[in-house]
C-alpha cells in the first residue's frame, strides 16, 4: 500500500528516521556506564519497546501499571514504573507481575512503601524499589533528609522489597530552551541526587541506581558521573517542542530526526487563502501548541475545533488541493500517540507496517 | 461495586445528572417545529444514542465516517454526517451505509458533490445532501450567492443524491460566554441561512431542512423560525467550559447538570499544600483550561504533565490523604471522552454499567 491511500487522519511513524533516533541514542551512551532504560509511555507499543531492547537496552521504564502488564505480556522482562503507585488494587497486579518479570517501582511515602510490601507478600514476590527523590521538578517526590532516610530504613526492613536507588528525574527541565539552562537545571539536579546518596551511604544504604534524564537532557545525565541509567522516551519520535530546543541549542539532545506525525486531508477550500483539514482536538494533542506542516513552512495551522483545523495558506495553493494529504508535526508526541490503536509505519511513501499501541486506555 | 473500589483515571458519568439532563432538551423542544437530532461526537457511545432516540431524537449526527459505521452497525437508522467527506474510500463506505439507513452528508465544493454521487451510484444507494452554508463560523461552508445556487444544480440533477437543506451550525457561538452575544451571533446565522433559503426557493430549490445549532445556542435556533433541527451534543455531559455559559447567562442553555467526570487518585503528598493526582494530559483534554475539583472549590489543578496533575491544596488537607479519590470536572467534554475506551456509569456512589465508547478511534 502507498502512503497516499491511506485514511486520515492517521499517526504515521516514518522508519528511516525512528531507526536513526534508536541508533543515536545507543551512540550517545556507548563507552559511558550509563545504561539506557527507554520510557515507553511515549510509544505504549511493545513492537517498539522490543526493539529498543535488542539495540541494547537496559529494560523500559512505564508510567502506568497497565502499560507494565503489556510489556510484560509480550515479553519484556526488566520493567520500571517511574511513579508512584498507591491503590491497592494496581499493587496487587503491579506485584503479581514479579513472577514473570523484574519489577521495579519508586515510592515517596511510608504509607506507600507499607501498601506495596503488603501487596509483594500476598503474591510471594520481590520488588525492586527506587526512592524518588524532588531534584527541582517540584512534582512527586521526597526531598533529602530524614524522610528519606526513614523511607530507605522502611524498605531494607521490608522482606519483599529491594533498595536499589533513587529516582532522580528533572521532568521541568526537558523542555528549557537554552542548552545552558538545562545544563545548570541538571547540574542542580545532580547536586541534589549526590547529597542524597551520600547522606544514606553515610547511613550504611548504598545506592546501585541513579536513574533520571529524558530526551531533552540525558547528555548532562550520561556526564554526571552520577547518574548511570536515563529515561529517555520522545527521542524515538521528536515533536515541534523537542525540535524548539535543538533549533536553539545545536547537537546535546538535537540530533533526533522528526518521525512522528499526524497524516491529515484537505477536505474544504472555503475561502481564498483558507483550507480546512480533518484533524482536530481529537488526532492530536495541543498542550505544547500547535502542529506546523511538514515541508510547508508558510502555511500555518490554527483554530483546531474537535475534527477540524484551519490551514492559513497565503499563497501556497499548491499542494493543498481538495483531498490532497499533508503530514502534520505535532507540538507534543507523548500525549498525540496516546489518541491512536496503531502506528502506520512508512519507509518513503511506502507503508511496512501497522504496530499496535497495545497499551493506550491501561 | 462501589465507586471507590474502581481504578483510576477512570470516565465517569453520574446516571441522575446525565438523565436529567436527556429529558430537559426534550423539554425544551416539545411544542415546537424543531427536531432534536443530537451529535454523537460527543459521546462516541451507541449506548447513548439509542437511548436519545428511544426519547424522540429524529436521529443522530456523526462527525466521520467510522463514527457512522458504528452507529448504524448498533441499530440506528438515521445519520447526519455533518462534515465534509471527499475521500474516495471513505466515500465509498459512507453511501454503503445507504443500504441499511438513511444517510445524509453535507457538501461545499462541486468536486466533493461529484466523487459522493460517483459513490452512491457504485452503492446503488441514494444520499440526503446537506449543502454547508458558512453562517459566520467561518470554518467549511460555502457563501451565499452562485457557488450555493450551482452546488444545489449540481445535487439536484445527481440521480443518486438526494437535496435536502442547509447545514448552518455556528462553532464559535457556542462558547461565547454572554447570552447577548450568542444571541446575536444567531440571529445574524439566521439572516445568512434565511437568505440562502430565500435564494434557492427564487431558483426552485426548495429547503426542507434548516439544521445547526449546539448546546450554547440551541435555544436561539429553535426559537428561529427558520431552524427545524438542532444538533446538541455536550448537554448530556457538560464541561467547566460550558459551565461557564450557565453561570453568567441563566436559563438558556443553563439548566444541564455536569454528569461527566474524570475519576483520580492523590498518589503524592510531597509537600504540605501540594497534593499529586494520576490525570494529567492523557486523561483528559486542556483545550478549554483546567479542570475543577467536584466539590472542593478551593483547590486548584495546574500544571498537567502526561500523567500528573498538581493540586493546589491550601489549607484544604480534609479529603485529601494519600489514595484519596477525586472527580474532576474536565474542561472540555468531547475530546476527553475521545481518551477512553468505557464509561463507568454511577447512581450515586454505586457502579451501574459500563458502556462502551465504540466509535473512539474511527
């Protein structure tokens, strides 16, 4: 099948371009002692967490316990939910996954730590458990000192739970635009990361796992000397706010090619100058603004309604035709692939493959 | 089961409030000339639409193609598709759909008239055709003058379509936040329809169908004279956006109870007066602001991230320990239940059903 006969609006993934994002990352690690841990809450589609397995990773990292049992069911075997998980149901599930799986969780609250060694004995597994520690997101996470030591003290007394380490993720940093203001945020992050391993290696809990970083600062990460494991998720795909940090700042984080992208028909030429799209609210996410128009700088989309976008054209008629199809690139790529049952992945204008994203709704 | 026992982010709706909000549109339309043909884009739920036909709805709107599918696949009889549809395959499917239902559709470009025509003559079905009629939405729609008179011409000497009327629904008005100004807006949609109706009847074409109008101004509509159709999707549900209307404007549009909700859970209390929740950017949609916390006035959601939300909790620590769970009110109701793939349907704190959201992704 050719691209063109393709419905919209659609998530196309174009391979030649993911296939050199899952190299570079795998590049840009190579002879450090950081191992890779990909985030699959970006992509929620074992194809793909399979894949960046056999180039070497680490394991994936999950958001959701639901997108653990997917990757578990199809056969991954080192998971780790990078959030906390409180519910006593999900930790029943989260805990049952350890017979098939290593599983690891991170906590920032004694009643949590409690709940889910709770949960481990009832179904007779261990879990591996990372406290996470607030390096300057502000978001979860406890902040060093006697909490966390107490937290630590918790969990190596706990018999169904691991001390592996810290979770030391900076989320706000990953979208700062200037290279040098992500590289002081990570700075300050490590800085944070380092006394708070110190302060429990002086309280005889050594940590094995600083694990952090995303798309938009794993090199600060990776030349730490701290941390030895990132979590990086949208470099696979990229999207139009990754690419507004790499305009700015050159190669740290930027040499990710666009991959994703939201494939949409002209379906009225209402007015001169005007055309309408079928891609709306519902096809793509518009936290991070709007989508720009593959290989057309000079149209710009706006006004997006549920299933409609409004196309300023100017003076580029051509190529938007009634029905003619265009690629969109999306503002944020995490919550776009969260809208789509499958991928439509093209190599050229020719279409490989459809991968199901068999864990968005869990 | 009750309602504490279900797994968050999860899509509620409240039985009472959704129901009550079914009969008062009916009630606002009885004794009038005007039809309730509800959008189905807002609910995606085959469920709910039998249940707006079982209570005198003329029959559902549908914003795609797949939407219509699944509709008429579940049994109902009756579809607007009110959008422009020109792709050849989907095209194709549409007019199939004429073997067992009556299809309508609308049109704005003589190119899009001939490729439904060429479909419906390769079904053997015949198709009611709406022509789009900008009336001051300025999105798809032609203008009044001699594109409208030539599109007519053209349905008319289709053997396989079927003219019907004017779709003149109005997007912006709806949300325009006081009554005058919807008002306004609506009345000058009604002179720009009324024209058009003029001009084809001096052309002997006549319109028997008027049909527009959304939950932000059905009132005007039907209250025209000139509209026999209204095309309410978001009264069953509701949203912080639409509340908006209701609250500065009183009764038109106003008496609609919220019965959607976004179910969550408090994962993190990382800081006094902070509290984390499980739903962020992939559980519902930000397009129209923030959601407000069910019954907790002074708390404040901010800061979305793919799976967290921050609140802000003040002095409101009551209700708000870890594994708390929340309703929130999201701000914009169609694309958050564009998210899901289920509602979890409640009486009070009981669970009742599970409907599912059959035509999420087509």
């Amino acid at each position: 099948m050719s691209l063109g006969e393709i419905e919209t609006p659609t998530l196309l993934v174009d391979l030649d371009a993911f296939e050199n994002n899952l190299k570079q990352m795998v590049t840009d690690t190579i002879g450090t002692n950081t191992s890779i841990r990909p985030h699959s809450k970006a992509h929620k589609c074992p194809v793909i967490a399979l894949r960046q397995i056999s180039l070497g990773a680490a394991g994936i990292c999950c958001q959701t316990v639901g997108e653990a049992e997917v990757m578990v069911k199809s056969g991954v075997s080192d998971v780790l939910v990078t959030n906390e998980v409180v519910d006593e149901r999900k930790l029943r599930r989260l805990t049952a996954l350890g017979k098939d799986a290593t599983i690891g969780v991170c906590v920032d609250h004694p009643t949590g730590v409690k709940s889910l060694d709770d949960a481990a004995v009832a179904n007779g597994t261990q879990i591996d458990v990372l406290i996470e520690v607030n390096v300057g997101g502000d978001r979860c996470g406890v902040d060093v000192g006697d909490s966390l030591l107490s937290i630590a003290d918790q969990i190596t007394r706990s018999r169904h739970l691991r001390f592996r380490g810290l979770q030391a993720y900076q989320g706000k940093a990953q979208h700062l635009r200037q290279y040098q203001e992500r590289k002081a945020a990570i700075e300050h992050s490590t800085r944070i990361a380092r006394s708070a391993v110190e302060l429990l290696a002086r309280h005889g809990t050594p940590c094995e796992i600083v694990s952090g970083g995303g798309t938009g600062t794993y090199p600060f990460e990776v030349g730490s000397g701290l941390y030895n494991e990132v979590q990086p998720g949208s470099y696979i795909f990229m999207d139009g706010d990754y690419q507004l940090n790499c305009h700015k700042t050159g190669a740290a984080g930027g040499c990710f090619q666009q991959s994703l992208f939201v494939y949409t028909q002209v379906i009225s030429l209402p007015r001169r100058g005007t055309a309408v799209v079928d891609a709306g609210l519902k096809a793509m996410a518009f936290d991070s603004g709007m989508p720009t128009i593959s290989d057309m700088p000079s149209v710009h989309y706006r006004g997006p309604s549920d299933e409609h976008g409004i196309l300023d054209t100017g003076y580029a008629a051509c190529g938007l035709e009634l029905g003619a199809k265009l690629k969109l690139i999306p503002g944020h790529c995490d919550p776009t692939a969260n809208l789509y049952d499958h991928y439509v992945v093209i190599r050229g204008d020719r279409v490989e493959a459809a991968w199901p994203i068999t864990a968005r709704g869990y």
